[in-house]
C-alpha cells in the first residue's frame, strides 16, 4: 500500500475517505486544539485561585501557544515522512498526560510548564488535516479540509461553553481532566479504525526542516498567505483573550458558566465558514480571501461598541464574534486550499509554515492583550484589533496586484525515481524542494 500523499514515483494517489472517517478527523482535530483554550474563559478563576494577576493570568494562554508554535516548526512536518497513525495516536496520549500534569500543577509557574507541554502534543492537530487533504479526490478536497478545519474553530469555541460549564460544576481543574479523557478516548479510536499510512519518504530530520525554510525563501505566495494567516489569528486570539476580562469585569459581571456560552455564538461562525472550502473547490479562493479581509475589518467597529454593556453592547459583541470567527475560518480554508493546490508534495511542510506564522501572530497579540488590556481597555483592545486587520488588507492589496505563481510544483521525489538509474556525474545531487521552488 502506497502512501497516499507521495503515491508510487512520486505521483499524488488519494484514497477516498468516508464521511464517518471526515468526521472522526473533525472532531480529533477540534478536541485537540480545544486543549490550548480551555483556559481562555477561566482567566479569571485560574488568577484568583493561583493568587496573581490578571496579567500573568493571561499569560497562561501564552505559555500554550509558545508550546503549540514550537511543535508546529519542529513535530508537524515529520507528518510527510512517518507513519501517521502511529504519530497521531502516540501525540493524543501525550497529550492526556499533559493535560493531567496542567490539572495538578500547584502554582502558576507548573501551570505555564504543564500547558506549554499541552500545546506541544496539541500540535496533532495540524498533522491530521494535511493527511485529510492527501487523502482527498482534487474536486473535493477544499470540501473535506473545509470540514476539518470547521472542526478544528468548533472545538476552539465549544472549548469555552465546556470550560465554563465544568469550573461552574466542579473547578478549573476539572477541566483538565475531562480533557485528558478526551484525549485517551481519541488515541484509542484512531488506533483502531485509521488504516497504517506507510510513508515512502525517507528524509533525514534536519533536511526535512531545512526544507520548510526553502519553500519559505523561494514561494512568495507561501511568504503571503503565511503573513496573512497571522493577521487572522492575531485578530482571533485578541478577541477571544480580551473578551474573557470584558464579560468577567465591571460592565457584565459574568461568571465562567455564562462566558464559556459566548463559545456557542462562535460556532455559527465556524460552521457557515465551511462554505468556503467548497468556493475554494470552485476556483473561488481569491473571491473568498477578498471578503473574509472585509469582513474581519469590519467585525471590529462592531465590537468595539460592545464596550457600552447592556443589551446594545450585548447585541454588537454577539454579532463581531460570528462575524469575526466566519472571516477567520474563511481565510484559513482559503490559505490550505491554494497552498496545498501549489505545492502538494509537502502538505504537512505547508502547514507546519503556514500555521507558525499564524500562531506566532497569536502569540505575540495574546501578549500584547494581557499586557495592554489593564491599561487601555476594550477600547484600546479593539483598535488594536483593527489595525492588526488593516495590516492584512494591506498585504492582499500587495498580492492582487503583483499575484504569485499559483500553479501546481511538480514533486521532487518523482525526478528523483527518474534520476535513479541514471549514472551520476560530478556537480549532480539528490533533487529536493528547493529545486522544484524555482521551476
């Protein structure tokens, strides 16, 4: 059985992939990176009990994506070259043991260990959805990466309701074990039902990372659609980290419970957003990054009134989280689509580019929103809002006038199967990304 993602000689081969199995994926890939966000709408709690400040009480979330960054640059593309169900099953079991180290940890300086570890294995995530884009017909697979990454923002959102709903219950704590179950329960799924996935690539580690930073040097369109991904989730992480002080404080007043329900009205969001996969599929993909930029500029003067309180202030903020989070998945899906289009022998190389940069950009303005959330406010908060999403505008201005190549790169292993027979000469070598980054 050949790889599905490398196929025989180096041609792209994929297997058909059920509904139920589509699924399956979705919901792996949101439990998983639900683990990076359960602490969101329990800031609050978490720094009172812990005894420290808002400030490094926001730094929690932090902590989780420096980890999640990491694990995106150095784990997610050995997804090219290992056996992935073994990968993805052995990272949801580590991840179980995180997730249970974060519940123990006795102060906040073991929490920041314990969930930059769960950041690290939630990683898994990114790994599944290029094997899910391999493993797709080429008329469906802006579809099925649509339902995937729907997924992935679904348990991103649900990740709050549940989160509030348990500390409510028990405490913050329970959290964190419920998610370990989680995590054992899906490791055990996908052991059993995804068939084993054999790789024919054999690259040795340090080439397979040098690789990723090739394509970044020689593929603008890589370098574009990276910075956009940024500007997305900067926006996203600045939203979801700023609203949690917003509904907790003086102006609302909610408890956990209530504000883990605002995941709910995220995942209208999430869900509509999947159409985007199926214009991807449609040549649409320009079209579908043109309007989620709009729209995510636009999300902020919304919520930026949501700052009043009241019904009024209620109403807009409800309004820029759907908006918000349907512009965010939109630009995501458009960014796999594209990408895994231009360059389909390296889709977990891809990811692992394309979701570094996004997660830098979430790391640095979930930062910055701890940081300046005390001093300026929801006010402040979303101004910053805006401007990080004016950015991304100014980027895709860049790219609709100067487009980059977007046409299929042929795959590397395929000369090299060419090449295999032929006798070698002096100044020949081994063909690989960078090469085929420049036909």
């Amino acid at each position: 059985m050949n790889d599905p993602e490398f196929g025989t000689g180096g041609v792209d081969v994929p297997s058909p992939l059920s509904r139920a199995m589509v699924l399956l994926l979705a919901v792996t890939c949101g439990a998983a990176v639900a683990n990076i966000y359960y602490a969101q709408p329990l800031l609050p709690v978490i720094s009172q009990a812990l005894g420290v400040s808002e400030g490094a009480g926001g730094l929690i979330v932090t902590a989780s994506q420096i980890g999640y960054a990491l694990s995106l640059a150095l784990l997610v593309p050995l997804g090219d070259v290992l056996e992935r169900r073994r990968l993805v099953s052995g990272l949801l079991a580590l991840s179980a043991i995180a997730l249970l180290g974060a519940a123990a940890a006795p102060s906040v300086g073991a929490l920041y260990a314990a969930v930059a570890l769960v950041g690290v294995t939630s990683a898994v995530a990114q790994i599944v959805v290029p094997m899910a884009a391999s493993l797709s017909a080429d008329h469906e697979r802006g579809a099925v990466v649509g339902t995937v990454m729907s997924g992935l923002l679904i348990g991103i959102m649900l990740a709050r309701t549940v989160a509030g709903a348990l500390a409510e219950f028990g405490n913050w704590r329970l959290v964190f074990v419920f998610a370990a179950f989680v995590m054992v329960v899906l490791a055990i799924t996908l052991r059993l039902v995804l068939r084993r996935i054999p790789t024919t690539a054999k690259t040795p580690y340090p080439r397979l990372l040098l690789s990723v930073v090739t394509l970044v040097r020689t593929e603008s369109l890589l370098r574009r659609r990276m910075a956009l991904a940024a500007v997305g989730m900067g926006g996203f992480t600045v939203l979801w980290t700023a609203s949690s002080f917003l509904l907790a404080g003086p102006v609302y007043g909610y408890g956990p419970a209530v504000i883990g329900l605002f995941g709910l009205v995220g995942v209208v969001g999430a869900a509509v957003a999947s159409v985007a996969g199926r214009l991807a599929d449609r040549g649409r993909g320009r079209q579908v990054t043109t309007g989620g930029l709009i729209v995510l500029t636009g999300s902020w003067a919304v919520l930026a009134l949501a700052g009043q309180g009241g019904p009024f202030g209620l109403s807009a903020l409800m309004v820029g989280i759907v908006a918000l989070n349907l512009a965010q998945q939109a630009l995501l899906i458009s960014h796999q689509s594209v990408l895994y289009r231009r360059i389909p022998h390296a889709r977990s190389r891809v990811t692992t580019a394309l979701m570094v940069s996004a997660f830098a950009g979430s790391t640095v303005s979930s930062a910055l929103t701890a940081a300046l959330y005390p001093l300026v406010g929801w006010a402040g908060i979303a101004a910053l809002g805006a401007v990080i999403a004016l950015i991304g505008l100014a980027i895709w201005t860049v790219e609709l006038f100067r487009p980059s190549p977007a046409e299929p790169l042929p795959d590397p292993s395929a000369d090299e199967a060419a090449h295999a027979t032929a006798p070698s000469s002096p100044g020949t070598y081994r063909a690989d990304v960078q090469e085929t980054a420049h036909a």
